[in-house]
C-alpha cells in the first residue's frame, strides 16, 4: 500500500509537498482504515483543486519516477519549476509497504545525471539502510555486498538509476517486489491518455484470468445499464445486449470509459493495486464515481488493500458521510510564487465531522478554489 509521495522541484511544484495515504486520528469512518503493522493506512483519497493548480503534476511525478526506472537509456530528462535554479534537483520519495515492512525509495535528480538515490527498509521502528548514493559514490547494506560489488561495475556512469539495474541482474527477491511495485503496482490513468488499442488489449489479458473476468461480470451486473454480457472475438471486444450485439469500439464515449474504468478497478482489487485516476469523472455519471469509491473503501470488498485515488472537480463528491477528513485532499497554487500547496482537509481547523463541505468548498473556506473579481466583464466597444 502507498503511504505517502513527496515532491519537490517538478514542474509546478517548487517546493516540497507531500501527500500522505496513512490516517490520522480522526474518528469519522475508522472502519474504512487499514491496520498492518504499526501502520494505519487509507483505501481511498480524492483531491479537489482548480484548473492549473497541479494536480496532474502529483500524479505525473510518480509517472516520471516510473519511466526513469524503466527507459534503457543513459540520460535524466528533468522537468524542474520554472523559478528554480538549474542546479536545483528534482526530489521525489516514495514510501509503501510490502508485507509489513516500509519501504522508502528516493532520488535526486538533475539533467542527465543522478544526484543521490536511496533505498531503506523500516521494521519494528528499525531502519536498515539497503544502498545510497551521492552521485557515482556508493554505500551499500553488508547482507548485499556480494550483490551489490557484482552489479555496480555493470552502472557505468551516473546517468542512470541504480535500482533497475539491481532489478535486472540480480536475483533478489525484496528488489524485484520492490521494483515490481514501483513500476507495476501503482497504476496511474491521465486525463485524455486512454488509447483504445492499449485498453483493448489490456482488456482481453485482463479476462484471461478467471477471477478478474468473475469480478468485472459481478461488477458490471451491479450496475445495470443493459449489457448482459460480453464476447471476445478475433482480437476485439463484443458486448451483448439483449436483442443486439455491439462492437466495444463502436461504442459511446461514456461506455468505453465505463468499460475501460472497470478493467482497470476489478484489476486493482484483486491484485491489491494502487490505481490513480486525473479527472476521474469526466464522462460519468455522480452515482457510479460513489460506488467506485466505496468499492475500496469497504474491507469486505476490497480484501486485497487496494486504492483508489484520484483527481476531481466534482464537488458533490465532497461528503463526509462517504470520506474522512483525512482522505480529503486539496492542491492549491500560489498566485504570487506560482508554487503548488498540498494540504488535507484534516489539517484545516474547526472542520465538524457533520459539516457540509462541498459547501465550504464552493464558499472558499479550504481553499483551493477560484476567487472571481468583482465587477462585469466589458463588451468590445463599451
């Protein structure tokens, strides 16, 4: 489970902010947490923001992280804040669990070169160091030193980042769930990046597997919008009605999103992925984003831990009798500085647990929201 991301220095955010998945003690809906460990962790987020504020720029960190450990490539493409200084590194920190035991994974980076990277594990409030890094110099855990003087001759320079190259020739199995987590696990969909043939063929592996195939049917039958079934045929996807019969493709944009969405949720809960969604409402009705998120929510559906987190500008999601205060998000940006801000509702004083937020929201009380001048807007000519 992801438990916080930290980002510093990446497009609009200058200074560092960080977004925490692990409860607080707030008391509403203390059903919804999930305790492992000494850890107490959240299904579920949504963050509210106004055009331009950042949001998409959290979630694009996490894919940039994704495509630095990834590309085969020497070189660190960098997308810093346009205020910073170019020597200024873009930082971003990952902490999750796996099996227990919290993992943290950092780097540094500047253009084309790796500035510090790091890896530790924490257990029982003990932290042990697996490797870091201060540009090509190298400090390694002694458990991984035979591992560690193999590969290191294999990273060449300080263009490319040590962990997938740990991942590819070693055999360790803790680096590879932690790569797999990293690059795999956490799933992230922008807003206008779904590509048909990419969900199609997502899709047909996804039914490939039983389970999946069962909990997406289940999940489609819950909602009930008329397709009874559906038909893998030469490649493409067929869904059945009840007296016709209709190519996926075909389809409107409202129920290729629908279908798309409940892949891509089914995968999550059965894997125990985290799924992050930018916009996540365009082309949905307000009922299905509330199931979906209760989907995660509750522990007897999600067995696996999963989460769902994700971007909105529908404010009638803002109701704390489907959130905690803590799973309320809000990214905010500075008008003068042109600096992100990311802050929970919990951090916001005298917020009552029956307040009606989405109408503090609108009002302005949290921030991160619009603020209209006074006065009409002029006609040419007037």
């Amino acid at each position: 489970m992801l438990l916080q991301l930290s980002v510093e220095n990446f497009k609009s955010i200058q200074k560092q902010i960080v977004f925490s998945m692990l409860a607080t003690e707030d008391k509403l809906h203390e059903t919804f947490i999930r305790k492992i460990k000494e850890y107490t962790v959240l299904p579920s987020a949504i963050i509210m923001g106004t055009n331009g504020a950042g949001k998409s720029n959290l979630f694009m960190a996490i894919k940039y992280l994704q495509s630095l450990l990834t590309i085969d490539e020497d070189g660190i493409p960098v997308f810093p804040h346009l205020l910073s200084d170019e020597k200024e590194p873009t930082q971003i920190d990952v902490h999750f669990l796996l099996d227990g035991k919290r993992v943290v994974y950092g780097i540094d980076v500047c253009s084309n070169q790796v500035v510090s990277e790091f890896l530790s594990i924490i257990e029982n409030n003990q932290v042990e160091v697996i490797f870091e890094r201060d540009y090509e110099n190298y400090k390694f855990n002694p458990s991984y030193e035979i591992i560690f003087n193999e590969i290191s001759q294999k990273q060449g320079s300080n263009q490319k980042l040590l962990l997938p190259i740990l991942n590819q020739y070693s055999d360790n199995f803790l680096i590879k769930q932690i790569f797999c987590f990293l690059t795999k696990n956490i799933v992230i969909e922008l807003v206008n990046t779904t590509d048909d043939n990419r969900f199609l063929n997502k899709a047909i592996d996804h039914f490939k597997e039983l389970e999946k195939q069962k909990l997406f049917n289940q999940l489609l039958k819950k909602i009930d919008i008329g397709i009874n079934s559906f038909e893998i045929k030469d490649g493409e996807i067929f869904l059945q009605y009840e007296n016709m019969e209709i190519n996926l493709l075909n389809e409107s944009t409202g129920t290729k999103k629908l279908f798309s969405l409940l892949v891509f949720l089914s995968d999550a809960l059965i894997e125990g992925k985290v799924i992050i969604f930018d916009e996540f409402e365009k082309h949905l009705h307000q009922a299905l984003v509330q199931y979906f998120i209760h989907l995660f929510n509750d522990s007897k559906i999600n067995t696996k831990n999963a989460q769902l987190i994700l971007s909105t500008h529908h404010t009638s999601l803002l109701n704390l009798s489907q959130f905690r205060r803590d799973q309320v998000w809000f990214i905010e940006k500075d008008l003068k500085t042109t600096t992100t801000e990311c802050y929970s509702l919990y951090n916001i004083e005298d917020v009552k647990s029956n307040e009606n937020i989405e109408q503090g929201y609108i009002q302005g009380k949290y921030g991160a929201t619009y603020h209209f001048k006074h006065g009409g807007v002029k006609k040419d000519g007037e």
